[in-house]
C-alpha cells in the first residue's frame, strides 16, 4: 500500500469531488462535527494569509482514506504555535494514512517557522497509541455533548427578565461592533491549551460572522437596558444538524442566567426550522458551560484529547 498526500487546491479541476471526498472522512472519523464540503474548500480560500491554513489529502490507491487540517494559530497570544488535526477513515486505520499525515503536517508547519504543534485526537486506545508513539504529551481536554431536538427533550425558554431582551444575530443588521467586542472579551475566558489574542473587527467579520455554516438568524444576543450582554453562536450544515459556536457572557452580567436564555433561544429556533440534532463541544475543566448543557439535557457522546509537541526543526 503506497499513501500519496497532497495540498487540497481550490482551483484544481478536483477540488468539487476532493472536498466531498474529505468532508465523508471527516464525518466518519468524528461524527460529532458539523462539517461540509463547502466549508472546507472555503477555509482554504478564505483563511488569513498569516494562518496558512492548509487542507492535507492522503490517498491509497487513489482512494481519499485521510485528511488533516493544519496551519498557525494566527489569533494566539503566543507566536509559534500550530494545529494540525488528522482524520482517518476508521475502516481505513492502521496502513500508514495517519503517520503520512503527521510527517507531511508537521514538516509543513516547521518550515512556516513554527515551534509548538497542537493535535485533537479522540480519546480511544488507537489514537491515544498514535499520539505517544509520536512524541506527543497530553493537554486539557474536551467533551462532544448531544441532544435530540425531535423528542421533546428541549426545556421550555426560559423566562426573560425586565429591561432584557433577546435578538437575532440578523436584527444587528451592519452594526456588529458590540457583538465583537463581547465575542473578543468572552473568547478569552474559555479555558484553552491555546492563548487567544483580541481579533480585528475586519478578521472577526469574515473569519466568524460570514463564515458559511454561521447561520445569522439562529444566534441569539442578549441584550440587557440596551447593551450586548451574552451570545450563542449557531452552526449549521443547512440540513439536520446544529452545531453550537461560542456561547458567551461579558463578565460583568455572569450567573444571571443570561448564556442559558440565549442559547435557548438559539435552540428553540433551530428546532422550529427543522434542525433535528445539536451537538456542543466544551472543555471538560468549564463547569458553569457544563452546568447550562446538563440543564438543556445534552449527554455526552465522545471526549477529545489536546497532545502538544515542541517541533525541533
Ligand atoms: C460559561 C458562561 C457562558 C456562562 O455564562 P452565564 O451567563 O454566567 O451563565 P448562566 O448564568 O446562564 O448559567 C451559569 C450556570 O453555571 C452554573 N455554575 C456557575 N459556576 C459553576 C461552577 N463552578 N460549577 C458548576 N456550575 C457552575 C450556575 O449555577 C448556572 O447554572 P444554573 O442556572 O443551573 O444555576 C460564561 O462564564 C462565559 O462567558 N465564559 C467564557 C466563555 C465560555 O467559556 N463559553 C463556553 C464555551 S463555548
């Protein structure tokens, strides 16, 4: 068996069947993902030029069996840093596609001058083999959480108190500067192996707001006497799935209930549009973001590990 990769190529005459090929991947190998197509060529298109974004393709035989997404933490408060995520086909493990995609993603980002690597990996027997053997050590790690929209499991909204009130992430309209600002401060409070620094408006635009799968009209803003207070980022693939994005509170108006309403908010919405599974993802140390999602009744279906790796050159 000879692996081949290569750089997937949004201009290539392939690039329609190369992205479908590895979005397939990528649902099988984490079927907790909100991942499309589209969405990976437009990565590729769209990243910032300091992120170098790159999408990896291993093929046997000319058969798509493993991808991996890898590039600089660009937004990081810490210079040097790199992701590098591998997906293997789970039918396909063990013939060398994950070891092809490590040699190739790390050799990629040493020579964008990167000094650390960064890789999730699920927290099974195999990947966890895989990431030791490699010389990678353990970081924090995160939960992948689930709730059916389609059985009644979703708890009523809950009451929204005077002076508050709940908006789409479309009645902002153009006038979007409040919603970074909360998005930059809340950001920051997430525990992470990774530092984020405060994004530009412009990056945060169209990194997050005009993302393809950010579906404006199921976020929700909290405002309370008139001033963006928390948000719930939704996620979508346009069909079944719901995919929470960054559920914030600005420090001053936490433990008011405020991240629970507009992520309800956000759900019930999803839900009277047809959305039928919502699919979360938090780091296992975030008690009070663990604390809402037992409430709404998500139950976990997968945990994730960090591995970190210093790079030598
Ligand atoms: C997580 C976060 C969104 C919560 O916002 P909030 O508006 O204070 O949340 P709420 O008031 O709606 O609910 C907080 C819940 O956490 C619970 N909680 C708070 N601290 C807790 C702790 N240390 N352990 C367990 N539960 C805790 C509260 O009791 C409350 O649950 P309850 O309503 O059942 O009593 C806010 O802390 C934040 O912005 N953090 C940084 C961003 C982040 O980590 N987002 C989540 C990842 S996307």
């Amino acid at each position: 068996m000879t692996i081949a990769i290569r750089a997937f190529d949004p201009g290539s005459p392939t690039a329609a069947t190369d992205s479908e090929a590895a979005a397939e991947v990528l649902r099988a190998a984490l079927p907790y993902l909100v991942v499309t197509p589209r969405t990976l060529g437009w990565q590729v298109a769209n990243s910032p030029a300091a992120q170098h974004h790159r999408l990896l393709l291993a093929e046997e035989d000319g058969r798509l069996v493993g991808a991996a997404r890898t590039g600089i933490y660009y937004d990081s408060s810490e210079p040097g840093q790199a992701y590098l995520n591998l997906y293997v086909h789970p039918e396909l493990r063990g013939r060398g596609a994950g070891r092809a995609l490590l040699a190739a993603g790390e050799a990629y980002v040493t020579g964008l001058g990167a000094r650390t690597n960064f890789c999730w990996s699920l927290d099974d027997e195999h990947s966890i083999a895989f990431a030791e053997r490699n010389g990678y050590r353990r970081g924090r790690s995160a939960h992948f959480q689930r709730l059916p929209l389609t059985d009644g499991s979703l708890p009523p909204l809950p009451p929204v108190p005077p002076g508050v009130e709940v908006r789409t992430g479309t009645s902002f309209g153009d006038d979007l500067r409040e919603i970074w600002a909360a998005d930059n401060e809340t950001s920051g409070d997430v525990p992470d192996d990774v530092d984020p620094a405060p994004i530009d408006y412009d990056v945060w635009l169209a990194q997050y707001w005009e993302h393809p799968e950010h579906d404006r009209e199921l976020t929700s803003v909290v405002t309370v006497d008139g001033v963006v207070a928390a948000l719930s980022f939704a996620i979508t693939d346009g069909a079944s799935r719901y995919m929470s994005g960054l559920a914030g509170t600005r420090r001053a108006y936490r433990g008011r209930g405020l991240a629970k309403l507009a992520k309800s908010s956000s759900l019930h919405r999803a839900r009277a549009a047809g959305y039928t599974e919502a699919f979360t993802n938090n780091d296992a140390g975030n008690e009070p973001m663990l604390a809402i999602n037992r409430w709404f009744g998500y139950e976990r279906c997968a945990t994730e590990i960090r591995w970190v790796r210093e790079l030598t050159g």
